[in-house]
C-alpha cells in the first residue's frame, strides 16, 4: 500500500464516519501497519536526530546511564530505551551495559515494525518489547528517550473569545478532494473523561487566558492525551530513573505557541500543513513539559529537574569525551561538542528531564 492508497483509506473512512479527530488521523499516516510514516519499509530520514548524528552524545548519555546503578546503590538494573528508532544510541548503551556483564538486561520499545529491525541489527542483545508495560522488571528501571514525547500525537483546540474548540479531519468532495481541518465547539470539562485530565486541559486554558490574548483571533494548541495515557504504565515501577530528551515548552511559554506547534517533515524540510501527503511524511509537535512533569509525578516520580539539553551535556562531563577522543578523531570530536553546546544551536531548543522514584540520590 502507498500513501494515496492510505489516503484513499482514511478518506473512505471520513466519508463513512464523519469527520476523524486529528489525533485518530495523525496516529494513522504515523502507524498504519503497512503505509504509516514509521511502518514502511522504504521510510526515509526526513529528520535526524542527535542520537543519529553525534557519537559525543551517544557516548556521554549512555556512560551516564550505566553509571546510574551504582550511584543509587542498585544491583540488579534493567535498561530500556523507548522509541529506540534506528538503535544508534541503543548500540551504544548495550555494549556498555555489556561490558559490567548485564548485557541481557537491555531492552528497547519500538513502535515502527522496520526501525525495530534496525535497532535489532545494531544491538543484537537488547531485547526488543511491544510495550514498556511489557518489561519483565518493576524495580531498579533506566528508562531512556529521545525524541519520544513528541511521537505522541495530540488533540488540537482552538481558543476563540473564550469559546473552545476541537479539529477535525474532513474530506473535502465538492471541490478538490483534499483534507481539511473543520472545528467542532466543546464545553469543558466535557471535551476529555478523565477527570484529571479533564483538570489538565482546564489548567491549559486557564494558561492560555492569562496571556494577552488580543493579538490574536484564534489560539491553536495541542494536548498530548495519548501521552498522559502512556506516563501511566511508569506508575507500575516501584524504583526507576527517567531522562529524557525533547522540544518543548512549559505552560509559561505557550504564549509563544500561538498557532500550535504541529510540524511535517519530508526531505529535512519543515512544514506546517499535517495533512497531505500521508504516511509519506514525519509529524511531530512540542511537548508540553509542564503537563509530563505533572503526569510524571502523578505516577509517583516526586523528583524531578529539567535543562537546557547543552547544560545537561557539559554538567554530565561532554568535554571530557572530546579530550579521550583518539588524535585523528579530535577535530570530528570537537565539531561535535560544538553543535552540541554553542548558544542558538538546535541542542539549546532541547530540553532534558530527569525523573527520579525509589533512587537513593544521597
Ligand atoms: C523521532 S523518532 C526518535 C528515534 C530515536 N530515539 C532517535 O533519537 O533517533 C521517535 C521514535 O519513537 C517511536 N515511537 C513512537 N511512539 C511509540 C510508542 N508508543 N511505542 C514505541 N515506539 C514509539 C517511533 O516509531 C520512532 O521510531
């Protein structure tokens, strides 16, 4: 199946049900199991990541984690990546978890049949799971991501005069069959059933109205509610270290977000319109690192720090890998720290959360 044939299917589906939350669509041109954007075989690098293209940050983040045990005085850990991708960082990771002997302890969680295949040829003893709820341990749990958060597509609203409304996903069949967003009014606390979230997205609108609101007609923003759903499973862990790499913003900065942050990717261009193309394009959209922070703690991480992605590389020892660099590698190494570390690169937009529960950080 291609893309048009995918399109073709979404549409028929519209045309049967009625408009799609965006949501519902997004998650279709991501994860159909033959044509989504992560599913297919022939699923291009439209977006490369850190973990892709610095070895400097595969290498410090993977010491840092396989150092972690030790610093909480844990003996028997497992590691897992989620979202692995390709598994260049998880190669990583696994020799040196390897190497201390707990090379059978890795696992990784990856969504897209192909890359999972990937990541497997990368790092053939990490155990590859359907779910993180899958993970045969409930204590002493390395979690790691980057660029996870933002795979999970969100719910659009638009904020109008006070009046609140949801996207849909219409075909157009009267003039040039393509795909449109139409908005549907909803109430709160309606719009959501759990009555937490009901409170999250409540807390969200009342952030929105605090700001000045008057440069703008309509107020575009996301609400990650697969997310929320997700950050649950890490409820079941009695003792586990989360960090995390993404792009994001706190409620504090939405203001700067006022057409909402949805973002396609095809060839290493970016643009706006999520809704051609399907299956045949990357979409992603920031992560709001107030709601994680709360739905982290709500499953019972009490601690937790976030930071400039840079900062946290320099205070968790980046330079100290370019100077163990071998002589005919240093120049590489040094052009790495620096697109890592230098103000107004892509790695100061990045935001790095830790997340701690069960760990002795004496
Ligand atoms: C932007 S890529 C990042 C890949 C890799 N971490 C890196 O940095 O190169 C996000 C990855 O997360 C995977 N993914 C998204 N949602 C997922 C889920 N719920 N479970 C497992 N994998 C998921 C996607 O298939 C994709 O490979």
């Amino acid at each position: 199946m291609n893309e048009n044939r995918l399109s073709a299917l979404i549409a028929e589906r519209i045309l049967r049900e009625g408009p799609m939350r965006l949501d519902s669509f997004l998650e279709l041109c991501l994860y159909h199991p033959d044509s989504g954007y992560y599913s297919r075989a022939d699923s291009r690098r439209d977006f490369v990541t850190v973990a892709q293209r610095s070895s400097l940050f595969r290498e410090c983040v993977a010491a840092h984690l396989v150092e972690a045990p030790e610093r909480f005085g844990w003996s028997e850990p497992v590691f897992v990546e989620l979202g692995a991708g390709d598994g260049e960082l998880l190669a990583t990771l696994w020799e040196k978890v390897a190497a201390r002997g707990w090379g059978e302890r890795v696992f990784f969680v990856e969504r897209g049949g192909r890359r999972q295949a990937r990541a497997l040829a990368r790092a053939p003893g990490a155990a590859p799971l359907l779910s993180l709820a899958a993970l045969p341990a409930r204590r002493e749990v390395i979690i790691f991501a980057n660029e996870f958060f933002d795979a999970f597509m969100p719910r659009l609203f638009a904020l109008e005069n006070a009046s609140l409304s949801e996207a849909y996903v219409a075909f157009d069949t009267a003039s040039d069959h393509r795909f449109a967003l139409t908005f549907e009014q909803v109430r709160l606390p309606d719009a959501v059933r759990d009555p937490l979230l009901q409170h999250d997205l409540a807390t969200l609108v009342g952030a929105i109205e605090t700001k000045d609101l008057a440069r703008y007609s309509t107020f575009l923003f996301e609400f990650q509610e697969s997310l929320a759903s997700y950050c649950e499973i890490f409820t079941e862990f009695e003792s586990a270290y989360v960090l995390a790499f993404d792009y994001g913003y706190t409620m504090a900065e939405i203001e700067n977000y006022p057409r909402g942050t949805l973002m396609a990717y095809a060839r290493r261009v970016a643009t706006e319109d999520v809704l051609t193309d399907c299956g045949a394009r990357d979409v992603t959209c920031h992560v709001n690192f107030s709601l994680l922070e709360t739905w982290l703690e709500r499953a019972g991480f009490p601690e937790q720090a976030r930071a400039s992605q840079s900062s946290w590389l320099l205070e968790h020892g980046l330079l100290e890998f370019v100077e163990a660099a071998a002589p005919d590698r240093k120049r590489e190494a040094l052009n790495d720290f620096k697109s890592l570390v230098i103000p107004g690169t892509m790695s100061e937009t990045f935001t790095a959360l830790e997340a701690w529960k069960g760990c002795n950080r004496s």
